[in-house]
C-alpha cells in the first residue's frame, strides 16, 4: 500500500516548480494525471539531454504519471476537465495568476464543481500578483544570490533550480496539509506557494543577519 494511492491528482503544470510537486505526489502513491496542451505538450519535451529522441529533463520530475492532452480554451475541453474535477482530489497548476480564471477553471468555478478538491498553484510571487517569475528572479528577490559566490564578487545563482525545487517542495507540504484538513472539515481549500517567499523562507538566519 502507498501512502496517497486513494488520491486522484488533475496536474496542470510544466517545467519545474510545479512538476516537482506532482512528481513527489506520484511517488506517494497518487494516480497524477497530467494535463498537457496539445500537440507542443509540457516546455520540457524539447529541452535536453535526450536519450532515443526523448527528453530526460521531461522524463526526471514526470515518473508515474499519466499523461492526456487538453485544449482548455476550447468548450469541448473545459467541458471534459469540469468532468474530471468532478472525480478529482487535487488540482495543481502553476500558470501565471490569473489564467485560470481567464480560462473559466479558477478556483471558485472548481470548488462549485466539487467542494472537496483541493486547488493548489505555485508561481513566481503568489497569487495577489500578476508578475511572472522564474527561478532565477525567486533567487534574486528572495536574496539568496546576494549570499552565494566569492565574498567580494557578485551574486551568484545557485548551479540548481533551487527556488523552482523548493517551490515545489512547499506546494507538497500544503497539498498533504489540505488533504489532512479536509478529513477534519469535509472541505477543500485553496493552497498558493510563491518562489519568492519559498526561497526567502530557506535562509533562515540571514534575513536576520540582513
């Protein structure tokens, strides 16, 4: 038995941040269902290395999960994904604030579908900003640039995606979280993870030094 293997998972996400989580959600034991745009599918299908014409990248932090296509801004579309909430657990997606909501999907039409389903996004800032934001802007603003490289250089980025994998680290925690507090409450709730914040969060003593 695994430990999620009763929980659906409707993953919206591409790249990094995001995946990371749903990855770690599949490992757990959960039936992840990727969600991909059609025919282009998730960014990092094109990315290398790649091995027998496949992207490892893509391979890395999309083990155990199924994959479908879906075109959200076809009617058609919106109608299969309403039906899959229906079913669903969660639902994690990390578009630009705000897309979701041009699509007609958001959290407040989801949580009318289903008042269970736990909607969990990660972005560069959060939800209350329309900013986007990558890695290495959450690395910049969350200052952990300004600590990393030679003492009298310049900032430096991580060699990793670190605020991506952290990012995705904590939209984990809150999903588990959600699903804990639903037991308690019946309710789904709405989970919001910034890069910014996650990395911010990391340097534990030296916003205090700061």
């Amino acid at each position: 038995m695994k430990a999620l293997q009763d929980i659906v998972v409707l993953d919206l996400t591409r790249v990094l941040a995001g995946p990371y989580c749903t990855m770690m959600l599949a490992d757990f034991g959960a039936d992840v269902i990727k969600i991909e745009i059609p025919v282009k599918g998730d960014d990092t299908r094109g990315m290398g290395p790649f091995v027998n014409n496949s992207s490892l990248y893509y391979a890395n932090v999309n083990r155990n999960k199924k994959s479908v296509t879906l075109n959200l801004k076809d009617p058609k579309g919106k109608e299969l994904f309403l039906a899959m909430v229906k079913k669903a657990d969660v639902v994690v997606e990390n578009y630009r604030p705000g897309v979701m909501d041009k699509l007609g999907v958001g959290y407040d039409v989801l949580k009318e579908v289903n008042d269970r389903i736990i909607y969990a996004a990660v972005s560069g800032f959060g939800r209350n900003s329309a900013r986007p934001g990558y890695d290495i802007i959450a690395q910049a603003y969350g200052g952990l640039m300004s600590i990393t490289g030679e003492p009298d250089g310049e900032p430096l980025r991580v060699g990793t995606a670190i605020g991506d994998v952290l990012g995705g680290m904590n939209l984990t925690i809150g999903v588990l979280t959600a699903l804990h507090a639903r037991e308690l409450s019946g309710k789904g709730q709405r989970v919001d993870v910034a890069l910014v914040d996650s990395v911010i969060s990391s340097l534990e003593t030296g916003t205090q030094r700061y």
